[in-house]
C-alpha cells in the first residue's frame, strides 16, 4: 500500500500555493522514504532540494513527524518577508526595538522551541541575515532584537530552497559556511516527471479531494486521459497536477475525465527565444545588460525547455537532433523578422553560419544563401553591425567558433 503525506486542511482554501499531496508509490519515492526516515530520527539539520510544487513542505512536515520531537512543526517562507521584516519574525523583538515595537514578541526560532522550524525559499535570505541565521545554528541561542540577552534554543532546522545552492556560493550570493552547516543531511525530491508510478494514484487522491465536493463520487479517467496524465512532463509538479484534475472535475460530464478535459499543452517556450531574448541580443557596442542573478537562471526558462526534451525522448521521437534544431532557427528566423543578422547575433553565431542553418532547413534558397544584393540591404536594420566573416559566400569555410556542418550537408 501506498505512503501519502497531505497539509492539514484549511477551511475556505480549496487550492494552495504548495503541494498539498506526496504520495510514495513509485520505486524512486520508494528509495526517497526510506532515505527521509533515517534523517530524520537524527537532529542533524536538513536541506532539501527540489523544484517548485515537488512538496518540498510536505517532505518537511514527514521529517518532523518521525523524528518524535514533542516541539511545534513552524512553517516560514523566507521570500514572503521583506528584510526588515523577516529580522524580527524570525528573531523576536523587545519592547521599542523598531518604529512600532509596542510590545515584545517571540520570534519563530522560540516559537518552534522544542520542534522543527522550516524555512522555505532558504536562498532569499539577505546576507546579513545569513550571518545571523549562522550564528544561531552555531550557538544554538538567540537574541532578540532590541535585547542583549541570549535565549537558549532546542529547535531542529530544516530548510528548503528551488534553486542550486552550490551554485549561488560560486557567485557569492549566499555564504559557503552557512551552506555547508545547512547540507549536513540533505534530501533531494526528484521532480513528478522522474517518478511517473505516482502520477496516476496521486490524481485519484485528488479526484477524491475535489470530487464529493463537487457532488461527483465516481469520477474516473478514460485511458486517453491517463495516457495523456503519464505522458505529460509536469513543469509545475504536483501543484499543477492537482490544479488540472481539480479543474478537469469540473468541466467533464457523465463522471469520465476525458484526455481534453485536461487542458495539457506543451509548456511555453516563447520566453526561450522569444522578443526579450533578441532585445538583449541587439544592446548596442559599449552598453551592457545587468548580469542575471544564476539564482534565478534555471527558475522558468531551462527546465521547461528541458521538461519537452525529456518527454520527447521517453516517446521515442525519431530524428530528434534535426527536429529539434529546425524548429530553433525557424523560430529564431521569424522572431527576428527574417532579419539574418538578428537572428545570428540571438543565436550567438556568425551570419555565415545562420545562412548555413537557414539553407539547411530550407527557409532560404541557394540564391538569398549568398551575398546580399542591392535588393536584399533591407535586411540590415540601422544599429546592425556586419562583422568582415558576414560577407563570406555559402561555399566558403567556417570560421572557427562557427557552428560545425552536421554530416551528410552539403559545403
């Protein structure tokens, strides 16, 4: 029989910003229980590491659970304070320690005292708070602000973050001693598309949330539907899994969840190559665009990019390499305007090797593969730049950094 851990239940809240189900049916939720428990009957503190909506909480709260600590379970989200804010909710105050301190509060390290505090979204910390957090992990006391008096502290620690912690202490955007005091026990929760054997037990759960409420006691899926649920690559995770078959008890009829029901569609991908991306492509010489923050690199663009990759590979998809390329240059050809030199500049290539792929997938013939006539100048808008290997024709070498001919095109 299958293993599941749910949120308690809140009146008047039918959907949830978190997972609200994690159910251990598939061999790799199997491996993961066996792994969460024997964490959690030490007082080692804990990271966990996995995608939005995977039920990172949940995981958490289970932790908790097994590790018989009589104490509170104290949930917090640390990207929901602001950093005036999250001082005092996470470290109390006295009496006149800010503008409005009108009387003195425990913060959640007491509040938790004796049981779990949870901190999600762990990398939103600032890095002044970071030292703090740092420092009570060390002395295992606190102190609130406005005070000088240290609380003594028996509270387990376990934190959560969506995003490469590792990576973040490469670029020093968060504390290298503070992740490794964090990591002593860390558990990775492998996103909905990794443990597809809890798909479908985890959609009749929801079926059974939702259903008697919506006067539906008999709801079941027809195998287009089911076959459509595995299929699916499930960029939101459970969230979006319990989100569609609540909305798919809604609309069907004579209790069988049809597959259009569903309302699955391949996940965007317009942010991938879409106008923002070739905006930043064309910043003129001498102007540079800020530097992206890595935390939130891989937050929306990658892994949805990456979520059809995987789902085009578990089905099989014959020729795989050139589908995939093709349908890259012609977007990339239509979001520029057919404007070769954006499209080359969005790809990070020379206009020799766009004319290359463009010939390749024939979007162009052999005669617009070569130097632009006095009728094609149009193509070069005012703020194009045309570097000396644009002006190369179709039969002359690469340069070296271009794209290499994949075998069987022609030179």
């Amino acid at each position: 029989m299958s293993t599941i851990l749910t949120l308690p239940e809140v009146p008047g809240h039918a959907l949830s910003i978190r997972a609200k189900a994690f159910l251990f049916h598939d061999p790799a939720s199997l491996a993961l229980l066996h792994h969460l428990e024997r964490v959690a009957r030490s007082d080692a503190t804990v990271l966990i590491i996995g995608e939005t909506g995977t039920g990172k909480e949940l995981i958490a709260r289970h932790v908790h659970k097994q590790s018989g600590r009589a104490g509170p379970f104290v949930a917090v989200n640390c990207g929901a304070f602001s950093d005036t804010l999250i001082d005092a909710e996470l470290f109390g105050n006295e009496v006149g320690a800010y503008t409005g301190a009108v009387r003195a509060r425990p913060g959640w390290f007491e509040t938790a005292n004796g049981g779990t505090l949870f901190l999600d979204e762990i990398g939103d910390l600032s890095p002044s708070l970071q030292v703090k957090l740092l420092r009570v992990l060390q002395e295992r006391q606190v102190v609130r602000l406005g005070s000088t008096r240290p609380l003594p502290l028996d509270v387990r620690l376990v934190a959560a973050t969506n995003v490469d912690l590792a990576e973040a202490v490469r670029a020093q955007h968060f504390r290298a001693d503070l992740f490794y005091r964090l990591s002593v026990a860390s558990i990775a929760v492998p996103p909905l598309r990794e443990r597809r054997g809890d798909i479908l037990p985890l959609a009749a759960h929801f079926v059974g949330v939702y259903g008697p409420r919506l006067n539906s006691r008999s709801v079941r899926f027809s195998p287009a539907a089911e076959d459509a649920l595995l299929s699916y690559p499930w960029p939101g995770n459970i969230r979006e899994l319990e989100n569609t078959v609540h909305h798919a008890l809604i609309v069907c009829r004579d209790e069988v969840i049809h597959d259009a029901d569903l309302r699955l569609a391949a996940p965007m991908l317009d942010r991938v190559a879409g106008p923002a991306t070739l905006e930043r492509a064309d910043v003129p010489p001498g102007r540079h665009e800020p530097a992206r923050d890595p935390r939130f690199l891989h937050d929306e663009d990658y892994p949805r990019l990456r979520s059809v990759l995987q789902a085009l590979l578990a089905r099989g998809e014959p020729d795989l390499l050139r589908r995939v390329e093709a349908e890259l240059v012609r977007t990339v050809y239509a979001c520029s305007k057919e404007n070769q030199v954006r499209a080359a500049k969005a790809l990070g290539i020379t206009r020799n090797s766009m004319r290359t792929l463009l010939k390749r997938h024939q979007l162009i013939d052999d005669a617009a593969a070569g130097l632009p006539s006095h009728g094609d100048r149009g193509d070069v808008h005012p703020g194009d730049s045309l570097r000396l290997d644009d002006a190369v024709p179709m039969g002359d070498s690469l340069h070296r950094g271009d794209v290499e001919p994949l075998s069987g095109l022609a030179s």
